[in-house]
C-alpha cells in the first residue's frame, strides 16, 4: 500500500498522518506545538521548535508503522499563515518568528500607509497583520537584523526548506508580500522600506514539487530520501480544499484556534476589511479572524473547567438551562483581523444581570463567534452578488452539533460538516496525491476523496430570532469600539512606565 505524509501546522498543535490515495487516514500522530511568548502586543516562536515536532511525530508514526512510512511517496505540509520566519542568508532561523498575533508593528503600519499614499492598492491593506508593517517594523528596532535577512518564509516553508534545502512559496500564502512587490503608478512599497525583492522566495504553485527530502536529515526522515516535497499552501488553502469548498458557490468556515470564513466565485471581487485571493480562476473572499475555538478555552478557564476535554465540559455547560433574556457576546480578545484589522479591540459580554449563569455564557460566546461569521458572510455574498449554496464547516469546532446548529441559524445558510475530522490533513493529502498524478486535477481530487457527514438546515424561526439580536450585536460593536481603544491605550501606557 502505498502513503502520502500529510502535515498540518497549527496555531496550537501540529498534525502528522499516512493517508492512502482513498483519502483513509491510515495512522496519524499528534503533537502541541510550542508555545510563544506573549506579552502586550508582542507574539513570538522559534521556528526550529517546529521542525523539532515535525521529527517528532514523524518518529512516531514511523515506530507505529514502520512498513507504511517506508512505502511514502511524498511529503505535503499545510500550516499557520500572517506568520513571518525570518532567515539570514546562510539559511539560518535570524531571530524568532513574528506569529498572527503579533501586533506591535501597528505605529510602523500607520507610517507606512502615509508615507505611501493611496496610489496603491495594497497600501489600504497595511496594517499592523501585514507582514510589509512587520518588515518595517523590523528595520525600524533591529535594522541589523534586517539588513542580514535572506529570505522570509511561511511557516510550512520553512519547514519544506529543512527538508529538501531549497526556498519557496506559494502565491495563496504569500499573496500580501506579492502584491506590496508590484510597482503601481511610481509607487514601489518595498523600497519605500529599503527591502529588496530578493525577500521573496521563488513561487511555485501548490502541487508544484519543491524538491526531494535530502539526505543527511535526521531519522526517520534518512528512509525516504528522494521522495519529492510538495509546496502546497497556507491551513486554511489546504483545510477548504480538504472539505471540498475550493468549488465556486461555496462557503468554508475553519474554526480551530481561530476562525476563517470565506466564500468562493469565478470572478475578482473586493469587499470592505475582506481579503481577496486567486488560485487559477478561483477567487476567495473572506479572510482569518483573530478569535474562535481558543474564545471557548477562554471561557472554561476563566469557569474553572478545565479537566483537558474541550469538548465533553462545552456539552456540559450546553446541557443547562438558558435564561430567557439574551445575552451578547464580543469576541474580540485578542483585537480582530477580517473584517475590522484592528489590534485595539476588545472583548465584552453585554446584557449580563444576577441570573445569568455558566450556560447563559457558553451560549453567548458560540453565538458572538457566529454573528463575526455571519458579517464577514454577508460582505463576501454581497460582492460576489449572490448567496452561497453552502457552508462547509470544519476544525476541532464542527465536531459541536449545537454549534453547527447555531451557525446555520445565525448565517441562514446550511453547513455541512465533512466526513474528515482533519480537513487540513486531507488537504495536504489531496495536494500530494494530485501532484504525483493520482488525480488530473485538485478539482477532481476533491470529488472523489471529500464526503459528508452532516448538513444542518437552518430554522426558519430560530434565524428570524437571532436577527433581532444581530442587529444589537452591531449596535453593541459600534459603541464599544472607542472604549477598547482608550483601555487598550492606558494599558500600553502603564505597562510603558513599568519598563522605566
């Protein structure tokens, strides 16, 4: 039998699987991915922690299945995007990653735009997520290491460089860095930083090949020398592909750590606070937020349950009784990328009276996840000009049936939860398998290896209901936005005079 190994290098664990040319998962490991260090806007991680798990779960399936590892005929690697690894240019890591949470580059963003204007259409997009601001931050506070920079990767670059010594990217996950390359009427956004082009690592398409694993690496990696490494792309590239959504008139929604939601159609569209993505002819618009599954976290920490099973204490709290008045949710902990890239807001529960409990809680953070979907929804169906069939639901989060359910309700729309537990992983599968010419196209690939498990209709009644509060979520977010931002200010100030 012959195997593919497919990765998935998530925001808090990284996912290693053999799976056959039928899409059946035929041994999968799992690791927690290191942990950054976070502090007051900063969010950092040494990526040769990553390569280090990637050895890691690949020693164990190779010790689970020792004659399957041997019989791998490539490698496909998916991982966390809005990630910057920075190598100098002997290849070697510089300094540590800057991760999606990372937002202290957000002063060096507002510099940046002024000083190019609106003569370009990437420079509305500079804020302080974009990895350009990040570059500019750089060269602002450690411009010698800026000046020694060879290259900048993604993460799943990085990682497909260890193991085959050669540099590249993929247009979908370096999409910002490719547009802020381009020369617009005079205005050049890489030499308004002194940054060379040569940043930039060559771009090859997902199921282009980078190269073969290279000898020398360590075990297990020495029993497949020679087998070829293919580029694919970013999480969430690989989890809509693994879902089957990479197909125009669809929805994905990806929730993990957190949440992506976009939609799929056959022409360039734009929409406010939305990204705009192409792959051949298929152009997604939508985007990655900055909160999800790791809000629930969140709450059960902040209840005291935490006993390591996300989902079994979620079901426990669900199982209550809801008090008859509503109770509104902004998820917005770790400030918000699509639709608002505003590192400066903030979080509240609104509503909150004596009787409200646990459930009351739980519901409310499902439900203020739902309503940012349902916004970023509703942009992307706007400029595409019509509504999505569906929305295909996957991640650790779709494994909930209320809050599939609760989805459906809040967006009016039917989400379907694939067959795959672990759509990134099929993702990469369905990447490898279509690069060795299993199959003539991603396309195809998709048709045959992607099923179904559940679709969850919405309720006519239930979304009438939760319009309501919809709208008082809006009003809710356009209040408070201002407040966030003065705490957020003077919390920046004090912890500024506590470094004095």
């Amino acid at each position: 039998m012959s195997v593919v190994l497919a990765c998935d290098l998530g925001g808090t664990s990284f996912r290693a699987a053999l799976i056959d040319a039928d899409g059946v998962t035929r041994a999968q490991a799992v690791i927690l991915g290191p942990s950054a260090i976070d502090r007051m806007g900063w969010s950092e991680i040494d990526a040769t922690e990553w390569w280090r798990i990637l050895v890691e779960a690949a020693g164990q399936l190779d010790e689970a299945e020792p004659d399957l590892f041997s019989a791998i005929e490539a490698v496909a690697i998916c991982g966390v995007t809005r990630t910057q690894v920075f190598l100098g240019r002997d290849g070697r890591q510089s300094r540590p990653a800057m991760t999606w949470k990372d937002t202290r580059s957000e002063a060096a963003a507002a510099r940046l735009r002024e000083k190019l204007g609106e003569g370009h259409p990437e420079s509305a997009r500079i804020n302080a997520f974009h990895p350009l601001a990040r570059l500019a931050w750089l060269r602002e506070e450690e411009e010698a290491c800026f000046r020694a920079l060879g290259c900048v990767l993604e993460p799943k670059d990085y990682l497909n460089f260890c193991l085959t010594g050669r540099q590249a990217g993929d247009p979908v996950s370096t999409a910002r860095l490719l547009a802020a390359k381009e020369v617009v009427g005079g205005i050049d956004p890489f030499a308004a930083i002194d940054l060379p082009a040569s940043i930039l690592p060559p771009t090859l398409e997902p199921c282009d090949r980078v190269g073969p694993v290279m000898p020398g690496l360590p075990a297990p990696f020495d029993r497949i020398v020679g087998v070829p490494v293919f580029c694919s792309s970013n999480d969430t590239w690989g989890a809509v592909t693994g879902l089957g959504a990479l197909r125009a008139g669809y929805a994905y929604n990806i929730s993990g750590t957190t949440e992506v939601l976009g939609a799929v159609g056959l022409e360039p569209v734009e929409a406010e606070g939305l990204l705009t993505v192409d792959w051949r002819g298929l152009w997604q618009i939508g985007g990655p937020s900055q909160n999800g599954a790791d809000t629930v976290s969140w709450l059960l920490a902040l209840l005291g349950r935490q006993s390591g099973d996300v989902g079994r204490e979620i079901d426990a709290l669900l199982a209550g009784s809801r008090h008859p008045q509503p109770l509104l949710f902004l998820p917005y902990l770790q400030g918000e990328r699509v639709p608002y890239w505003s590192p400066s807001l903030r979080g509240a529960f609104i509503g909150l009276n004596r009787q409200h409990g646990a459930t009351d809680l739980a519901y409310a953070v499902l439900e203020g996840v739902a309503f940012l979907n349902r916004i970023v929804l509703e942009r992307a169906e706007a400029a595409l000009g019509q509504p999505v069939a569906e929305i295909r639901f996957g991640g650790g989060a779709a494994a909930n049936p209320v809050w599939s359910q609760i989805k459906a309700d809040i967006c009016g729309r039917p989400v379907v939860v694939g067959a795959s537990k672990e759509p990134g992983l099929l993702g990469a599968a369905i990447v490898a398998w279509t690069g060795l010419g299993r199959f003539g196209s991603l396309a195809e690939a998709q048709e045959k290896l992607v099923a179904v498990a559940t679709r969850f209709e919405p309720d006519a009644a239930q979304h009438a209901g939760y319009d309501a509060l919809f709208a008082l979520y809006r009003r809710g977010e356009t209040a408070l936005a201002p407040i966030s931002a003065e705490l957020v200010a003077l919390g920046r100030a004090a912890s500024d005079r506590k470094a004095f």
